[in-house]
C-alpha cells in the first residue's frame, strides 16, 4: 500500500519513461510506420500532426484505465483489456489505413488531371479553392480522430509495466489517485517516442520516399493496405500489442 501519493507519482512518471524507452518504440512502430510512410507530405516540421493526436489518444487510454483501476479494481481494466480494447485499436487502425489509401488514389487521380486544368487556369482555380481548403480539413480531423483512437486502444491493452501501476492503483482503492497514477505513467511513456518518431522516424520516412519518389503513390498505397490487414488482424484477436 503506497502511503505517499506524490512519490507513487514520481514512480509512475519514471516506470513510463523507461517503458517509452524501449519497448513502446517497437509496439508502436508497425502502427505508426506506415502513417509516416503512407503521407504525402509528411516531414520533420508537419509530423507532430500525427504524433499529438496518436499521443493524447495513448494519454486518454493510461488515464482512463488508472482512474477505473482506481475505482472498480483490477477486474474492470482485465474485462477492457480481453474484450473492447483490441476492438477499439483493429477499428482505428483499419480507419487510418482506408484514409492512406484513399488519399493516394486522390492524390493520383488528381494529379493526371492536373495538366488538363491548366488549360482552364482561372475557373478551376475560383471554384476550386474554397472546396478543397474545406475537404483538406475533413481529411486532417478524420485522420486526427482516428490517430487519437488508436492511441487510446493501444494503452487500452496493458504492458507489464502498467499493469504495476493498475495494481498500486487499485490498492489505493480510489479513481482521483489512479488517474494520477495513469497520467503519471502516460507523460513519461509518451516523451521518448514522441521524439523519436518526430525526428529519426520521420526522417528515414522523408529519406525512402525521396530515394524511391517514382513509386511514392505506390509506397502510400501500399503502407494503407498494411494498416487495414493490421487494423483486421488486431481486431480480430490474431495479432496482441
């Protein structure tokens, strides 16, 4: 039994930064990989568009399961961890994927009509403009809302690490101190893989898609596909985080 809240913090803030080290870097790189890949414009100044969502998403999951480990026991976050948090993950995994996809088969698409609308320069570029600033934002909330979810899902199934946490946090027997505890756990575990995906991951993703610019639509095409059969494979139970 903890007697120190703040010290149970300080413990919590350390295991997450030593679990984000390592371990969370190879859970979270078949996920995140091909995001990187699969977008057009993906880069070291625009690739916090992907990591912020993806992270708040894993910071709303750790929170979520100390606060009901807090207050409901170990039991409840057992029931989350076997049953809708697989679900949770599949689903938005999938949702990214279908998105990488569709925005390459767009991007394409637009592409060979680019020069055809040239001919007509300033009445496709008066009606144009305002629809697609508009759909450019649909494209990046969907694309955010799906990163936050499947953020959230892979907290949703405990490492090792956490579920320590889970147990101090169910002995506390309270959900305002297990909340502290995943939020604890949640700031160390995101910091390192924020960092490294937003400058070494990005940067070899930037690198390839340069180096193979001829396929890049395929590259972004294929790194959709991967995500949906994982996203599938995830949901289905085939595939543990």
């Amino acid at each position: 039994m903890m007697a120190d809240i703040t010290l149970s913090f300080s413990v919590a803030l350390l295991m997450g930064l030593t679990f984000g080290a390592g371990p969370c870097n190879i859970t979270c790189l078949p996920f995140l990989g091909p995001v990187f890949l699969g977008q057009n414009r993906n880069n070291m100044q625009t690739s916090w568009k992907t990591i912020i969502p993806f992270s708040l998403g894993r910071l709303t999951g750790y929170t979520l399961l100390g606060t009901i480990a807090g207050a409901f026991g170990l039991a409840a976050t057992k029931w989350i961890e076997e049953g809708i948090a697989s679900q949770i993950l599949g689903i938005a995994t999938t949702l990214v994927g279908i998105y990488l996809v569709f925005g390459a088969y767009s991007n394409k698409k637009s592409c060979a009509s680019h020069h055809s609308a040239k001919i007509k320069d300033e009445q496709p570029i008066y009606f144009n403009k305002t629809p697609s600033h508009k759909n450019e934002t649909q494209s990046t909330l969907y694309l955010s809302i799906s990163l936050f979810a499947m953020g959230t899902g892979m907290a949703l199934n405990p490492c090792i690490p956490l579920v320590t946490i889970l147990t101090i946090a169910a002995t506390m027997a309270t959900p305002v101190g297990g909340a502290k505890l995943g939020i604890a756990f949640g700031l160390g575990a995101v910091v390192i893989p924020s960092l490294f995906f937003a400058f070494a991951i990005s940067y070899f993703s930037q690198q390839i898609k340069e180096h193979l610019n001829q396929w890049g639509k395929k590259i972004e095409q294929l790194s959709g596909f991967m995500l949906i059969f994982l996203g599938i494979f995830t949901g289905l139970g085939w595939i543990q985080v």
